[in-house]
C-alpha cells in the first residue's frame, strides 16, 4: 500500500513537472521532451494500476513514437529557437487567464472531491479488466464487444486524419490571393515570404530570357512581364 | 489460445455482439463512398471527367437517404432498437437527423462543384472529406454510447477543420481552420473530461445505462456528475456556436471556403445538436434535467440576444450569417431547453429547414463571392437586384426565411420552438426568443438595401456568374425553405413521429 | 359567388405576371395590366358583395378554408379567407380606389424608367392588404401586415438611389418594426389564452377572458397599430414616408394601409370589449394624436407634408371612434376618409405633376387658371374633409364626435372639446392651403421665393426631392393633367361628394352601415338623443366655418401675419422626431448606426473580455498574428468557468 502511495506520488509529480515544462519552456525541444516525462509519468501510473498492457503502449506508441515524430519535425523545420514571449499586447490577457485556469482546476476539484470515496456510483462497465488474468485478454474483450462500433469507426477517423495531413501538406507553389485584405503590420512573414518568392520569379523569368538569346524583339521586353 | 479459452472468453462477456450492418447503413454508405472515392480518383488519375465527384457524392448521398426511407419503415414495423451492443440506437429520431445530414452533403456538394470549378481547386479530397464528414454527423446522430458520440464528434469536426482549410491560396482559409482546429481541440477537451466524469459517476459510456442507472439510484455525492455535465455541455455549446462559446464561428465562418461555411453551418450544428439531445434529453433528461435546464436557458437566452444583435452590426455578410446562425442556435437551444418531446420535434423541424435556408444563403454567397471568394462586404451585394434579379429575389427569401416571415420555413421553424417553451411553461423564454426574432428582421432590411437600392449601373466589381450546379442547389433550398413554409404537413408529421428513445442493450 | 379567394389572388397574379413579363408589357402596358388585375378583383369583391347581400342578415360570413397550414396537436391553424361585411367592406374601397390609383399611376409615372416595377410593387401591395383584411386568422393577417409593410418600404424608397436618402424607408421599417412585436406579442397572448388564432372562433371565446389579460391583449394589439397606422408615439415616419411617389402617399399612406390599425381592433372588437381601460388608452392617443398633427399640419410648406399630418390626424379620429366602441363610425370614417384623402393627394400629385415636380406651396398660386379639374375636385376634397355638409367628411366625423360626446370613457367631454378644436384646424389648414395653392398671385413668377421667413425643415428638403429635377423657372406655364389623371379624380371627387349616404343620421332605416356592419361588431354604444345629435352637428359646422373664414383672413386677406400662426413648434410637429434622433443618440438615420455602434462595442466588448475592444478586420487579421485565438479560448475558458461554479452551487442538491 505504501510503496503503491509512494509510486503514485512520484509519477503523478513527474506528470505534473512535465506538463508545466510543456507550457512554460521556451524552447520547442524542450517542450516535446517535456511531454515524453509526463506520458512517462502517465505510464508509470498504468502500471501501478496494474494495466501493463496500456504502460507498454503509452511508452511505446505515445512517448517513443509520436514525441519523436513531433521532434523531428521540429528540427527539420528548423523552429527549434527560442520564441519570444515575453510580449503579450492584450493587457488583462495573462493575469485572466492564470485566473481562469486556477477556477477550472478549483471548480473541478471541488466537483470531484466532493464525491469523496465514493466517486463512482456503479461498478464499472469495465469490470471484466479487474478479473484475473493477463490484461491484454481483457482488454480485447471489451474492445471486440462492447466497444466494437466505437473501435471500427475509429478507422474513419484515422482515414480523416491521414486524406487530411496529405491534402494540407501538399506543397503549392500558388502566390496567395487575399493578402492585401489584410491590413499593414500583420501577416509579416508570409507579405516578406511572398515578395521573396516574387523577386525569386523575376530572378528566373530574367535568366530565361537571358538564357534564350536568340528569340526575336528586345529581350528587356520579356524582362519587363 | 485455444478454442475452450475463446469459449469462455465468449460467455464471460454474453457471446460476441451481432452487427446488423443495415442498422447503420446510411454512415457506412457515406464512408465507404468516400473511402471508394478517394481510391477510384487515385487509381485512374486525370481520366475522370471533372464533375465525377460531384456526382459520385450525390449519389452516395442519395443512396443513403433511401436506406434512411427503408430504415424508417423498419423502425415503424419493430419499434425502436439498440444494436450493436448497444452503441447504436436505430430510431427515427437518428434517422431523420441523418436524412437531414444527407440533404446537406447533397447541397454542399453542389455548391462545392461550381465553386472549385471558379476557383481552380483540385477536387476529390473535398468531395471525401464531405462524405466522412456527414459519415461522422451520422454516427453522433445514432450515437448511443458517449464514446460512439466522441468518435463521431471528431470525426465530423476534424474533417470540417480541414475543409476550412483547404483553399490553399487564400490565407484566410489556413487562418480559419487553425483557428477552428485549436478552439475545436480545446472544446473536444472538456467534453472528453466531461464524458470522463460522467463516467465515473455512473460506471457507464453507455446512454441507456446511464438513465437507467440514474433512475434507479440516487447519487447522494453528486459533485462529480454534475461537473461531467457542465463540461459535456461546454463541448457541445462550442460545437454548436452557442454564445459564450461562439467566438470562433464568425472568424471560421467568415475564412471558411464558402461551401464548407455552408456545410458547417447547416450540418456540423444538426449532428451536434442530435447528440447534445441524445445526451441531455434522453439520458439526462429525467433525472437531471433541473440540473442542467438553467444552463441551456442561459446559453439559449445569450445566444439569442448576442447573435441577432451583432448580426446587425457586421458588414461582411458571411459574417452576418455567422451571428445569425448563433442566433439560430440560440432558438434550437429553447426548444432543447423544453426537454419534452415536442421540443425535440421543435428541433428537428428547425434543424431541417435550417438546413435549407442557410445552404440556400451561402450558396448565393458563394456565388457573389466571385472569383478568389473575396467579395463579401456589404458594398459586392449593391445593385444585385439590377444585374442578378433571380440571384437577389432567392437571397431575398432565404433572408426573410431566416427572419421568420410567415410562409417560409423560418416562421413555422420559430413557432414551433416557441410553442414547446410555452408548453412547457417558459413564456418568458417565448418572448425573448420573439423578441430576437424582430431584432433579426433588420437584418434582412441591410441587404436589400444594398441588393435593390444602392450602387450605379455598371459599378459592379465583377459580374457574378452562376454556375449549373449552384443555381441547382440554391434551387433545392428554395423549394425547401417554401415548401416548409407553406405545406409542411408531412415533414411536421414525420417530425412529431421522430421522438427518440433510448433501448436498454440486449445483455 | 364563393370565390373568396380570386380577390387577393388577382392582384397576385398581376405582381408575379409583371415580376417576369414587366419589362416587355413596358410603358403603359405594364400599368395597364396592373390596374386591369386590381379592377377585376374589384368586380371580383362586387360579386362577393351582392352575394353576401342575398344572405339573410346573422349568415352573412362566408369562410372559405383552402387547406390547413398548421397543425400540430390540437392548434390548427388553416389558410383561409372570411369575407363578411367588415372584410367585405374594406375589400370594396382597397380594390376601388386601388384600380382608380392604378389608373392615375398610369399617367403619372408615364416616362419613368422603373415604370413596371413600379406596378409590380403597387399590386404586390393591394395582394397583401387584401390578405391582411380577407385572412380568417390573425396569423394571416400578420402575413399581410408584414407585406403591406414591405411594400410601403419600397415604394418609400422608389426614387432614391443614393442610400442616405433611403432613411425615410428605414424610419418606416424601424418604428413599424417596434409595432410589429406588439401585434406578435399580442398575437401570442391570444393563442396561449384562447388556443385559437381564428377570428370566427375567437367570437364566442372572447367574453371569457380575464379582464387583465383582454387589456393586456388590446393594449399590445393597439401598439402595433400605432406603428401601421402612425399613432403617438410611433407616427414620425408617416410624414417622411411622403418621400415616395404621390400616387403610393395616396394608396398606400392615406387610403388603405394606414388604416390597418383600425381594422384590426375593429375586428377584435369582442376582445375590446372585455379590454376595460385600454380603451380610453385608445381613445386618449387617437385624440392627442389627432391635435398634435392637425397644429403640425398648419405649418407645413410642402403640399404633401401638410396631407400626410392632416392623414395622421384624421386617423387619430377614426381612433378616438374605436376607442369610444363607435366602430362603425370609424369604418364610416375610414371610407370618407379613404375617398377624399386619395382625392386631395391625386389632386396634389397632379399640381405637383404641372408644376415641374415643385412641392412647396409657397411657390405655388393662382392655380385653378391653368388646372381647373384638379382645381374643381380638390374643392370636393377641401370641404369633405374639412366638414361642410352635405359632403361626406362631415357626416363621418359628425358621427364620431356624437358618439364621444355621449361615450361612457373617461374624460369624454374633454376628447369631444379635443375633436371639435382638431375639426377647427382641419378647416384652417385645409383651407391655407388651398389658397396657396389655387388663390392668390403666382408666386414661381418671382424670380426668388423668399425662403427665409420660414425655416425649412431638413427632412422636407429630401421630400421636395420628389422625382428627377426639373427647375421651376418663372416662364413655366403649368398644364392639366392626361385623362388617365383626371379621370380618377374626377370619380374619387364623387365618391368623397356622396359617400355620407352610407349612413345618414336621419333614423333607423337610413343607417345602411350600421346594419350592414352591425353582425360583425361586438359593442355598444348610444348616441345622444336627436336635438343633442343636432345642437352638435350644428356646433361642428359652425367651428368648421370658422376655421375657413379664419384661414381665409390670414392668408387671402392678409390681415394676419401668418408667422404668428406657423410657430416653429408646429413646423416641427412639436419636435417629437427630434427627440427621438436625439434620444438615441444621433440625429436622423444615424441614431439607428449609433445604436448599432453602440451594440457592438459594448456587447462584443464584454463579451471578449477585452477593454474597449472593436471588432471587425483589423482586429481579426490582428488575431491572426498574435493570436485573437488565445482571447476566444480565455471566452471559452470563461463560459465553462461559469457553467463549472453554477453546478457547484448544486452540488447535494
């Protein structure tokens, strides 16, 4: 009892620690290995829980898997500087929204405590994980019956989520058509992005004709489209 | 593992659930059309004419709609069912939201078809999205399990998110969906904690269970469902843009391309709707509707004050119809509020015509957006009446429907959510919701303003053309938005027959 | 002859005929057509009369039910039309005098380049108020309150293109508007007491409503009606609303819209009288409203502006009729009213039309030398409304004031005194300007009217905007009037000449109103025994002639300044307009943006949680860079805040 106390304890202030280091380092880096100490942390809890199967998974699908991936492409987008935000322009912004937070975290606590021992008024629908035996066994029962719907649409979901990334992904060479809707002083990486792309274009249309002399009339003309 | 364990795995959990794949036709059709359509255009690339998936989606969507016909006549002849181990509830409220879902993929498909047509845009990925989208509206609206409503939640959602966000050249499309994407994420956040709490408290995901369980016990420690509700409801007010969760909708609405602001408007809100009425009404409903009534009265009274009121105000018009849909919302909320069967009734009748009024005003919108989707100001609608009479005279009636001008489906829409508040004792709620209702007729007055009254011939920006397709789907809405207002018998019968109820699974 | 529902439906034919062929029908053919529709319908409306007239006495409603419209449980509500003596009546004068102005319409917008739609309007209008008086259910009649209104709106705004100038139609919207939410309160009110909306069914079930609730029921009822029919204090956009062609101010905004207001309370009469004191509510505001216009009307300049508060003003009395349960002295009334009111503004349409689209009186004179029909029938008109027997206008109003005379409401002698000094103005600025008009020197034959001694009003600069600009040039010789201009006036002069006889005081038989209406209308009322009815019929002529030979001092005779009489006050219509501009924070059209203004940073504002915060692009777009996103998700966070304490507050509960 107190050893599973202690552990609790233990990964619950790891999760805890990694959650505030996601929102309150600056570096993106980091971040994402902030979050890896509390899906750790979340895993350990699993296991104390007895869930090894789910420890397992967590550890290898969320923290080995998906962290790394959101590492990698942090550093192959190169944004792994430190942001800048020690600005904030809206001046109640902050203090209400440290505010706000500490009520939802009160609010919820008051809501789940006072529920005090008896938090759950029915035995779980998943009664069937507490029996003995190994979990995975378990878990594959109530996933292929009770939740056989829930876990097949799933793979709508997944199909939504793949057509989605390809579809956004895709690069588009496109000059952007609405910019001058927004007002000077905003949009100022895509306006200095576009420019460049712009100069670049010149830059390629003057070495066509620079590369084709022998086409007819003043070449400074095809220069000038 | 051996056959013996397998076998007492089996009986340990009441044998493997049947899955009456019928039962839930309609999504499995949409999904699957879309699943079949993406591979069809990747396997004979470029060789496809280009309004195949258009058609291809219509048909899928029609062919739902006739399982929906077959459904309802099965649901008449057996009653109301809980089928695969009770994740999904078949009756004929599921299935007349879902009918309604497939209406809208229809039109949305239509108003997409001339619309990426103008623009340049590459299409199948649209037409998928649109139909597992409308696949995940249909799930949420037969949901019987709040996990089965989740999935269902973010399937729709993230497909919308991605729509929003799919006119690549211009910036405040990207801008739109993130936009919707980050507030979306934060909004399926509590509902999930909610659905959480819920959980706890009653030891079930299941919605039959959970009534059943709270009609048969009292939970002296209520804290922790009480929380679950409250926050289940943020997730669904934000879903349906009910103000002090709306301040998304006229920014994505507004950068949305203009079809899929269409889409969202009319089917993102019917399919939240249909599970925020699953959850509160018939799970919740009987045991914790004093709980949760004052909650839904405040949101559906700011709701209604906040959005006609600021619908005045905008110069955008797709702006406008944004703050005009959380007025909307806010009227569905009253009838949500009454938790009666007429109510739901109220709703379903609503959510319909609604459908109709807001893809027919959006699809006008589309078209005098122009070319690069640009021209929505105030000022782009100025003398359409001169060069576009038709165009004007529909937009005309699509606004005066939303208004509640008698004999359009806006009026009957509107007294039959007024009358469930009334009948269930809420006349003060009945007036503001009148009293909304006038306030948004001004709204009206502003574009025809602009549409018969202002601007020079030949100071038209550009000229507005209308595509086929376009003036196909307006054509739908219009004969929608006056059919209901004028006979709406059947649909208000079939409205009155789709009470929901939830069936306790077989177990 | 049960063809109810050709009548309304003629007029529709000829606007969705013109809504598509308009344009090839062309000019006259368009207008032709229109008036051909309303003209038929009239035939339509007669056929129905002479039936309703071969019934026996208590059966003369025919109710013709074409298919329900809702039903939901035990409410049912159909479209249907109730052609009885009261619908039946006003079906007679909307349709008649509707065709007549068509037909003068024809010939006044002769050359305008929205002549069909102009007529696609007009019929769209008579369609409408032909639903809202022939509908069997209030519904109906809403369905064709809101469509009268709609067409007055755009007939309002015909001429202007230039947005700003589109504020008289807003005003009409906006003031009508605040109406409208009484009569769907009202409407409702009914509905949840009585379970009906149905005219035939609430008859029987009237008597049975609670006193409070039937005051509550009229006092609502009456509120949209003084938006629809320009009563204090929602009456400030009828005078603007003279902003549109004449022929509309005729129809529209003296003959038959306006009165929709007593329509209906003359129709609800079984709820009126359950409705105690909201009758003298009734009577009060139609008296006041009566007074105040009258002394605006005697200080207009603009032709149009002085018939729009003497409209205002006589509908006032037909107010103070109801009020007092004389409701068949208002629908006399409305009848006069309806005829010599079209006269006098078709009579001024066609001044206006020969004096190069001029409208202020002050530059008119001597005009029954070049226009002697209009001269000869705006004289019928002058001395119908101004109460010179034998015209009409005197036996209605003689009516009106006996029966207030001897009414049962509170301060009744004070309303009759109101009556008699209102028919003394009457008199007094009908007759000032009809010397203006047709008396005196030719005024335009100088060179430069001097404008000073007046000052003009701001709206009545925008009114005198009629039409396209032609000067008024000191060589212009004004002409008559096309046939299909005088031919009109010359019937309507006849009509407001003889329409008394529908209800001569001289005993029982002569009643022919009475009788004919008395089936439909709940009340009582008694006039005064015979010589007190002839002591004031007396008193009435006697303060009517005084108020012409008043007139005629100050302006033909000139023995009074007549600045000392057109007080600032008066020209102004005792600055009531400009309270409101100025209540709502802005003059004119602008106090509707300001409130708008206003809504939107105070709402948004609170709403975002952000201090001062506007909305719009810049705002937006800069919620793209440094994120607006945050503050919605601090909204959202804020909201779920809110709902996460309330059920705290439940918890054990």
């Amino acid at each position: 009892m107190r050893v599973e106390m202690f552990t609790f304890l233990l990964a619950g202030a790891i999760c805890l620690g990694g959650a505030l280091g996601v929102v309150l380092l600056k570096n993106p880096v980091h971040n994402a290995l902030s979050l890896v100490a509390t899906l750790f942390g979340v895993a350990v809890l699993f296991v104390n829980q007895g869930a090894y199967f789910l420890a397992a998974i967590q550890v290898i699908v969320y923290a080995g898997a998906i962290v790394i991936l959101f590492l990698f492409v942090i550093m192959l987008l190169g944004v792994d500087r430190e942001t800048d935000e020690g600005r904030e322009p809206l001046v109640a912004q902050r203090p209400l929204a440290v505010a706000t937070g500490l009520a939802i975290l009160g609010l919820s606590l008051v809501a789940l405590l006072s529920a005090g021992q008896r938090a759950t008024g029915d035995k779980a629908d998943l009664a069937p994980l507490n029996q003995p035996g190994p979990d995975i066994n378990h878990l594959a029962e109530v996933l292929f019956t009770r939740y056989v719907y829930a876990f097949e649409i799933t793979a709508v979901l997944l199909t939504v989520a793949v057509v989605g990334a390809v579809v956004l992904s895709k690069r588009t060479n496109e000059p952007l058509i609405d910019l001058d809707e927004f007002p000077e002083g905003t949009v100022v990486d895509v306006r200095r992005r576009a420019d460049d792309a712009k100069a670049q274009d010149e830059v390629d249309a003057d070495a066509e004709v620079v590369a084709v002399p022998d086409t007819e009339g003043d070449p400074q003309e095809g220069g000038d489209d | 593992m051996t056959a013996a364990v397998l076998q007492n795995v089996l009986a340990s959990v009441g044998g493997l659930p049947s899955i009456e794949f019928s039962s839930v036709a309609p999504s499995i059709i949409l999904a699957l059309g879309g699943v079949l359509l993406l591979t069809v255009v990747s396997v004979t690339k470029d060789k496809l004419p280009v309004w195949f998936p258009a058609v291809w989606t219509i048909s899928a969507a029609v062919a739902a709609l006739c399982t929906v016909f077959r459904l309802w006549i099965r649901v008449g002849k057996w009653g109301n069912l809980s089928l695969i181990s009770g994740a999904v509830g078949l009756d004929r409220f599921s299935l007349f939201v879902i009918g309604t879902l497939c209406v809208s993929v229809v039109m949305g498909a239509l108003l997409l078809e001339g619309y990426l047509r103008r623009e340049d845009l590459e299409g199948p990925e649209w037409y998928v999205l649109l139909l597992l989208a409308a696949a995940g509206g249909t799930t949420m609206a037969a949901a019987n399990d709040l996990i089965v409503l989740f999935i269902g939640l973010e399937i729709l959602s993230i497909a919308v998110y991605i729509l929003s966000a799919m006119h690549r050249r211009r910036m405040s499309s990207l801008e739109s969906g993130l936009k919707y994407f980050i507030h979306g994420a934060f909004a399926s956040a509590f509902l999930l904690y909610g659905i959480a709490m819920v959980y706890g408290a009653t030891g079930s995901t299941n919605l039959a269970r959970i009534s059943t369980f709270l009609a048969d016990n009292v939970i002296t420690q209520n804290g922790l469902m009480l929380g679950g509700i409250a926050l289940m409801l943020v997730g669904f007010a934000f879903k349906v843009a009910a103000v002090p969760f709306h301040q998304w909708a006229p920014d994505v609405y507004q950068g949305a391309p203009t079809p899929v602001s269409a889409f969202m408007a009319a089917a993102v809100k019917t399919a939240a709707f249909a599970g925020m009425i699953r959850v509160f009404v018939l799970a919740l409903g009987p045991t914790y509707r004093d709980e949760w009534r004052p909650m839904v009265l405040a949101l559906a009274v700011l709701s209604l004050l906040v959005g006609s009121v600021m619908a005045l105000v905008q110069t955008n018009v797709k702006r406008m119809l944004a703050y005009s849909s959380i007025g909307h919302a806010g009227f569905i909320l009253v009838a949500v509020h009454s938790s009666t069967a007429m109510g739901t009734s109220a709703a379903l009748f609503y959510l319909l015509s609604y459908t109709f009024m807001v893809m027919g005003s959006f699809g006008v919108v589309a078209v005098v957006g122009r070319k690069g989707d640009g021209h929505h100001q105030l000022s782009d609608y100025r003398g359409l009446g001169r060069i576009r009479p038709g165009l004007a005279l529909a937009f005309t009636i699509f606004l005066l429907a939303q208004a509640g001008v008698p004999l359009t489906a806006g009026f009957l829409s509107k007294f039959y959510v007024i009358r469930s508040a009334i009948d269930s004792g809420d006349t003060a709620l009945g007036v503001v919701a009148m009293l909304a209702a006038v306030i948004a007729a001004f709204l009206y007055l502003r574009v025809i303003v602009a549409m018969y009254f202002e601007g020079e011939p030949g100071d038209e920006v550009a000229p507005v053309k209308v595509p086929a397709a376009v003036s196909v789907a307006i054509g739908i809405a219009l004969a929608g938005t006056l059919l209901l207002g004028i006979v709406p018998d059947p649909v208000t019968h079939a409205a009155n027959e789709a009470t929901a109820e939830l069936v306790a699974p077989r177990r | 002859m049960t063809a109810v529902w050709l009548i309304p439906a003629l007029p529709l034919l000829g606007f969705v005929t013109l809504v598509v062929l308009g344009r090839k029908f062309g000019d006259p053919g368009a207008g032709i057509f229109a008036a051909c529709m309303v003209g038929l319908s009239f035939l339509g409306t007669l056929g129905v009369f002479a039936h309703l007239l071969s019934l026996p006495h208590e059966e003369r409603a025919i109710s013709q039910t074409l298919f329900t419209w809702i039903s939901s449980g035990s409410f049912k509500v159909s479209i249907g039309f109730l052609a009885d003596p009261l619908s039946i009546t006003m079906c007679l004068f909307i349709t008649g005098i509707g065709a007549l102005i068509h037909i003068y319409s024809v010939g006044y917008m002769k050359g305008d380049p929205k002549f069909s739609k102009f007529f696609v309007y007009l019929n769209l209008f008579v369609a409408s108020m032909l639903l809202l008086v022939l509908g069997d259910n209030l519904l109906l009649t809403f369905l064709g309150w809101e469509g009268v209104g709609a067409c007055s709106y755009l007939l309002i705004s015909f001429w202007f293109t230039d947005p700003k100038n589109a504020s008289a139609g807003k005003k009409a919207f906006v003031t009508n508007r605040v109406g409208d939410f009484g009569f769907m309160l009202a409407t409702f009110l009914v509905w949840v007491t009585l379970g009906t909306v149905n005219y035939e069914q609430i008859r029987p079930l009237a008597p049975g409503l609670a006193a409070g609730t039937a005051t509550a029921i009229a006092l609502l009822f009456f509120l949209g009606a003084t938006g629809k029919s320009a009563q204090l204090p929602l009456f400030v956009w009828l005078p603007d609303a003279m902003a549109g062609p004449t022929p509309v101010s005729a129809l529209i905004h003296a003959a038959t819209m306006v009165t929709a207001g007593v329509y209906l309370l003359t129709r609800l009469s079984p709820i009126m009288a359950e409705a105690g004191w909201a009758n003298d509510v009734v009577a009060w505001v139609g008296a006041l409203t009566a007074l105040v216009a009258a002394c605006a009307a005697i200080a207009q300049n603009d032709i149009k502006k002085v018939l729009a508060y003497s409209t205002v003003s006589q509908l006032g009395y037909m107010f103070l009729a109801v009020g007092t349960q004389s409701y068949v002295a208002a629908v006399f009334h409305m009848i006069t009213h309806a005829s010599f009111k079209a006269l006098l503004f078709l009579g001024s349409g066609s001044v206006i039309h020969a004096m190069a689209h001029e409208q202020d009186m002050r530059k008119y004179g001597n005009l029954r030398k070049y226009l002697p029909i209009t001269y000869a029938t705006f004289m019928v008109g002058w001395l119908a409304i101004a109460g010179i027997p034998p015209l009409s206008g005197f036996w209605s109003k003689d009516e009106i004031l006996a029966g207030v005379f001897n009414a049962k409401t509170f301060g009744n002698l004070a309303l009759w005194v109101i009556g008699m000094a209102v028919a003394l103005l009457t008199a007094f600025y009908m007759t000032r300007q009809v010397i203006m008009t047709f008396f005196g020197e030719e005024k335009w034959r100088h060179a430069e009217v001097d404008a000073h001694g007046h000052e003009l009003h701001a709206d009545e600069e925008d009114a005198v905007d009629d039409h396209d600009h032609h000067h008024l040039t000191p060589d212009h010789t004004p002409h008559e009037s096309p046939i299909s201009m005088t031919l009109p006036l010359v019937v309507l002069a006849g009509a407001a000449a003889v329409a008394g006889l529908l209800n001569l005081p001289f005993g029982d038989p002569l009643k022919f109103l009475e009788h004919w209406l008395e089936p439909t209308i709940v009340g009582e009322h008694e006039l005064p025994p015979g010589w007190v009815q002839a002591l004031l019929s007396l008193a009435a002529v006697a303060v009517a002639v005084i108020g012409i030979l008043g007139a005629r001092a100050v302006y033909f005779q000139k023995k009074v300044d007549p600045a000392k009489i057109e007080k600032p006050v008066f020209a102004h219509a005792w600055y009531i307009d400009e309270t409101y501009a100025k209540f709502m924070g802005g003059p004119g059209e602008t106090a509707f943006e300001d409130v708008a203004q206003f809504d939107q940073k105070i709402v948004d504002g609170a709403v975002n949680g952000i201090a001062g915060g506007t909305v719009g692009l810049g705002n937006r777009l800069k919620g793209l860079q440094t994120g607006l996103v945050r503050t919605y998700g601090l909204g959202m966070a804020i909201g779920a805040v809110a709902l996460l304490a309330y059920v705290v507050t439940r918890i054990g509960g």
